[in-house]
C-alpha cells in the first residue's frame, strides 16, 4: 500500500498530528518553568522581607499608646524641618547629627519617641523616612 | 596438500567477496577519509567507517566472526545497540558536557527547537506513503531529529533490522551539516533578517543549572515516560555536571564512558552494513528520506523562528532556528558561519547552542512519542 491510503491506514495523520503537539507542548511547558525558575529563587532569597512585611502589618493594626506633649510636639516640628532639608529616604545617623549641631533637646530620646509613633519608619534598607499622616496624628 | 590448500583458498576473503562487500569497504574507506581529511564528525566517521571495513572483510559462515552470527565477539559487543544500551549512556557524557546557560537566560529559544522535530513527523508521513510499515516509518523519521543515539535507540526498539542504515544515514548527515543546512538557511531567509543582533543574554545562577536538570526531566518524562533512559540520563549527566560535588562523575561521563561507548557504538553500527544485509532498495529509501528529513527539519526551525518574530518585540535571529536540529554542536556552529559572512562582528554561536540542546530534547520526546504510540 502507498501514498495517502498507506498514510490514512496506518493513522499516520493523527500520530503525527499528536506527535507534534505533545513535542511542542513539553518544550513550551518547559520553556514556561524554566523562565520562572530565577524569579522563584529570587522569592526564595527574600522570604525573610516578607515575614517582616507581614509582621509590619499587624504591628500597624495595634493602636500606639503614646502621649505627645506640647515640648515632644515641638521637637517633632523641629525634626521635620530638618528632615526637609534632607534626601528622602535620609540617614538616622546625618538627622541625628543635624539635631545635636541644631541644639535640640534630647536629640536620642527624642527621636526614639518619634520612630516609636511611627513618625519616622525604616525602608528596611538602612535608611528612614517622614510619616505625615503619623505626624498628623500626633504632633500637629 | 592441495585439498588444504584449496580449502584454505575458499575460505579466504578474495574467494568469498561478493561486489556489495567491495562497495561498502569503498564507503568505509570515504567515510574515514572524510573524517581524518575534511574533519567532518571524525569521532563517529572514523569508528564508523573502520567498522565497515571489519563488517565487510567476507568471513566463512559458521565460524562465529560475523556481528550477525550468535557467538561472534561483535554481536556481543552489538547487544549494546540492538538492546538500547549505549545510546543513553552517550546521553549521559552529553548531559555532563553540556552547559545550559543559554538555554534558562532565554527558554523561548526552546520553541525553536520543537518546530525543527516537525520534520521527523512529516518524514514519518512520507515513509509511509512510499510503502515502509508505520515501524520502520517511526524509525526513519527519527532521522530528522538529526540525533544519532535518538535515532539508534528508536530503530533498535521498533526496526532492529534497519539499525545499519539508519545509524548510517543519521550520523552521515549530522557529519555533512556545513553542506546540508546553509543553502536551505540563506534561501528562508533575506540579508535583513540573517544580520539581526541577539540581545546578551542574562547571567543564570549556579541554583537555576542545578534545578534544570531535575524539573526538565520530571515534567518531560511524565509527559512522555517513553523518553525516560534518554532524558533521564542525560539530565543525569548534567546535574552531576552541575553539583560540583560530583565532579568526579561527571568527568567520567564527559570522557571515559562516552569515548568508550562511542568507540563501541561506531565499530559495531559500522560493522552491522554488511553488503549483503545494507545494499538492499530499503537503504536506498531510507538515505533519501533521511536527506528529505533532515532538510525539512531544517526549513521548519527557520520558519518558525520568522513566526516567532511577529510576535516577540525583541526580534530573534531566523537563523537560529536552523540549530533546532539536534547534532549538538555541529548545527550551532553552521548557524555562526553563515551570520557571519554577513556581519563577521555578529557572534550566534553562543544564542544557537539554546535552540541546539532543546533539539536533543525534543528529539529525545519525539522518539518516546513514537515509540509508545508504535508499541
């Protein structure tokens, strides 16, 4: 038998139909995880972030039971004028020696007190920035 | 004394030779002199075509020297090819010589690879039409997949008889590549398209190389388990490649197991086309669907990768698809000759090897498809 009889015989249309398809799909799925793989691994690598982002979450949810007088209301002006003439997100470190060459009170206990209020917050990447809302809230 | 003598004389190779064995040492003696000479695949050539002349040197029926009688020492050493054995211990030496890089930085190069094992179903179809049964139709089709082990592997599952001329004709072809692949590349393509410049690829961590191999052989192999000593050894081979803690293995794979058995796989396929039983219509078949597969295989790597192109907003090179045929390097390096006699400053010798290795795998799919749908 030949030709296309011989083909239409011996299913040779559907085996190679099939054949094909199921080549072009395990390479295509293939193709799919293996361009998955590094963005996997870099989740992977920065699991810890997320728990902490988690954390940040919930900490946010619980109400801050801090009490501003009038002084910690001013030293929190004072602090966010200098922090306006900083980079955003800016160094803790240059704030806080902004504030001791500034001749502000109590520049450590102060500044403790403003990062507890959530007035000034980490980026987790070494540096800080200026909360508004949170400065809304306690020291306007 | 004269009847020793004569007895003698009729059992020597002058009185048995018949013109098929003369024929066949002729072709052994090219197929060496194109490897030592032209350096055309020398590492299959040369065991191949010595293999010939040992499989052809005519031997008295009976005295267990010939590879197709049962106590010979060369049909021992043929188990090993008509029982599959060493084309997946050649997979293994491959997966440990085998970077993958190129491959995780771009996996849509992957895509190239399957287009090009198009050609070993459209070379099943015209087997069949011109008369092979669908076994020995599967088996010359696999030709296409220009993978000599794949193509051994296959054949020695569904058409043990046809080894020699298969074995043949797929390494003769993966060897004749620089002749085969560039008019058909340089035709499918304009001067436009063969200068397109590859994107530099990603740098692919140490982690990606290592889960390659694993997810690449679980996924393929529960989608086609047919494709398992293949694939299975050569993911092996490339994660003991990877580890790095098995560097010990994986250099014995890469040199002593697969220079060993390649020796013993060329000698052996190279001594099975004994003229009486390779000089038959069938082989003549078989060479040119083997060509017509190995040239459509080719075309559809080329046309895929200019479909792709449509679609992908950082264009690819078509010639790359050409590489999407296994015969790992060869191909590759067929694909950075012909883009740089257009631009000899355009480097895709790096960006073929991902099409390239996808081929072997696709290849190696392709033959546990046929061969599950065949038994």
């Amino acid at each position: 038998m030949y030709g296309l009889e011989a083909i239409a015989t011996n299913n040779g249309w559907a085996i190679s139909v099939v054949g094909v398809s199921i080549v072009f799909t395990g390479l295509m799925l293939l193709s799919l995880s293996i361009s998955r793989i590094h963005k996997i691994l870099d989740l992977w690598d920065n699991r810890n972030d997320i728990r902490i982002f988690r954390k940040k979450t919930q900490e946010k949810k619980e109400p801050v039971l801090l009490v501003f007088t009038e002084n910690n209301k001013e030293s929190a002006r004072q602090f966010r004028l200098l922090i306006k003439t900083m980079d955003d997100p800016f160094s803790l470190q240059c704030l806080l020696y902004l504030a001791q060459i500034s001749g502000l009170e109590r520049p450590h206990s102060s500044l403790c007190r403003l990062i507890k209020a959530g007035i000034i917050e980490p980026d987790h990447q070494g540096k800080y920035f200026f909360n508004r809302e949170a400065f809304k809230k306690f020291a306007s | 004394m004269e009847t020793l003598f004569l007895d003698f004389f009729q059992n020597t190779g002058f009185f048995l030779c018949d013109y098929r064995n003369i024929i066949m040492i002729l072709v052994g003696m090219l197929f060496i002199y194109l490897g030592i000479a032209k350096d055309y695949e020398p590492l299959l050539l040369v065991p191949i075509g010595f293999g010939m002349l040992m499989g052809n040197i005519p031997v008295f029926k009976g005295l267990g020297l010939g590879i197709y009688e049962s106590n010979s020492v060369l049909h021992y050493l043929y188990l090993g090819v008509t029982q599959g054995v060493y084309p997946p211990l050649i997979f293994l030496g491959i997966g440990a010589m085998t970077d993958f890089s190129t491959l995780l930085a771009r996996p849509v190069l992957m895509l190239l690879g399957a287009a090009a094992q198009a050609g070993i179903f459209i070379t099943f179809l015209g087997a069949l039409a011109l008369g092979f049964t669908p076994h020995e139709a599967a088996s010359i089709g696999i030709i296409g997949g220009a993978d000599g082990p794949t193509a051994i592997f296959l054949t020695a599952k569904l058409a043990p008889t046809l080894i020699g001329p298969i074995a043949v004709a797929a390494y003769s072809y993966m060897a004749l590549v620089p002749v085969i692949q560039p008019p058909i590349m340089r035709f499918l393509t304009s001067r436009k398209e063969r200068l397109i410049r590859m994107e530099e690829p990603r740098e692919v961590t140490k982690r990606e190389k290592i889960l390659f191999p694993i997810i690449a052989f679980l996924l393929c192999c529960f989608l086609a388990p047919a494709a398992l000593p293949l694939l299975g050894m050569l993911c092996f081979g490339n994660l003991l490649k990877e580890a790095v803690v098995t560097e010990r293995l994986a250099v014995a794979a890469r040199t002593s197991i697969i220079d060993s058995v390649t020796i013993l796989l060329g000698v052996t396929v190279g001594a099975s086309t004994q003229g009486d039983v390779f000089l038959t219509t069938k082989s003549v078949g078989i060479f040119f669907l083997g060509a017509l597969s190995f040239c459509i295989a080719t075309a559809c790597g080329v046309i895929f990768a200019k479909f792709m192109n449509l679609f992908l907003k950082s264009k690819i090179n078509p010639l790359l698809g050409a590489a999407g045929v296994s015969a790992v390097p060869d191909s590759a390096r067929v694909v950075q000759v012909v883009g740089q006699r257009e631009d000899p400053t355009n480097f895709l010798l790096m960006h073929a090897m991902a099409p390239n290795i996808s081929g072997v795998i696709g290849s190696a799919i392709a033959a546990g498809v046929l061969w599950s749908f065949m038994s």
